[in-house]
C-alpha cells in the first residue's frame, strides 16, 4: 500500500481541495491506464486504482489526496463529460483542441441549445482540459470493433472535417 496507516490519520477527509491542471493530469493518467485495463468496479474504481492515484498525484505534485477527493474529482470530471458529449453530439458543435472548449457555429445555435438545455449554458466559453482522457475514460460507448472511436476521437475527426469543409469555400 502507497499511504502509510500513520500518514492516513493525518489526511483530513472531506476537506476542501484545489485542484490544479498539473493534479488532474497526474490522476486522469492513472484513471485511463487503469480504464485501459477495465480496472472498474461496480460504483467506480478498484481500490488498488485509488491507491495508484493517491501516489501518483503525491509523486507528481506533492500534493496528498483521498480516496474521497478522487470520488469527487471524478464527478466533476463525469458531469463535464455528460453536459460536452451531449453538446457534441448535435449539429453546429465541434471542440477546439488547441483552446480546450466548444466550437459553436453561430450565437443563434447556441441559444437554441441553451433554451432546451439550461445546464450547458456556462460551457459557451468554459475551459475544459484533458477532453481526450475525459471522454475515454466517461464514454458510454465502449464499441471496439473496427471503426471505433472514443468520444474524443470523433470530436476532433468532426472538427478536421469542418475545417477541410472550411478550406473548400471561395
């Protein structure tokens, strides 16, 4: 076990913790390998994937976490995935990989969307980063045949196509 019993005594549960980009990348890397390796269990990981989160994110960062900052890290990173794919998934949306959030067509789809779906409406401009390992790691879709794609690999093919569809234009 990475956390020493006396250290665990230390750590506060249910205290607030900031997370920084350097943090969720170091526990979004983890959460692929082990979602690479189908290390879930029924209501989320296997306890060995919070054990190699906690250590990686302290090796990384220097920064001592819990199993229950990861929980609640990992629904903030599951509402982000639920809210985005499904923005995704309807005409006049794309992702900006470069700048990490939404491409939106125009304001008139936008507001559209926004009018059905009131929860979107603080992703217009919202950064989101680590898309890519996000939607791995979130997506309902586990096809594995051949075509397959994540959800991260379908935004960007959207986006490439846009852009090509762009460069045909006079």
């Amino acid at each position: 076990m990475c956390i020493e019993p006396w250290l665990h005594q230390r750590i506060l549960r249910g205290s607030y913790l900031t997370w920084t980009d350097e943090m969720d990348a170091a526990l979004l890397a983890v959460l692929v390998e082990h979602h690479n390796n189908c290390d879930h269990a029924q209501n989320g990981w296997k306890p060995h994937v919070y054990n190699a989160a906690i250590c990686n994110v302290r090796e990384k960062c220097g920064v001592e976490i819990t199993k229950d900052n990861i929980s609640s890290r990992c629904k903030t990173f599951d509402k982000h995935y639920e809210i985005i794919s499904k923005i995704l998934s309807q005409s006049g949306f794309g992702w900006d990989w470069e700048n990490n959030k939404l491409l939106i067509d125009s304001d008139d789809v936008w507001n559209r969307y926004v009018e059905a779906n009131k929860a979107a409406a603080c992703y217009k401009t919202k950064v989101v980063k680590n898309w890519e390992a996000i939607s791995t790691i979130y997506s309902k879709d586990h096809a594995n045949g051949e075509g397959a794609r994540t959800g991260a690999e379908s935004a960007k093919a959207a986006a490439e196509q846009v852009e090509e569809a762009s460069q045909d234009i006079p």
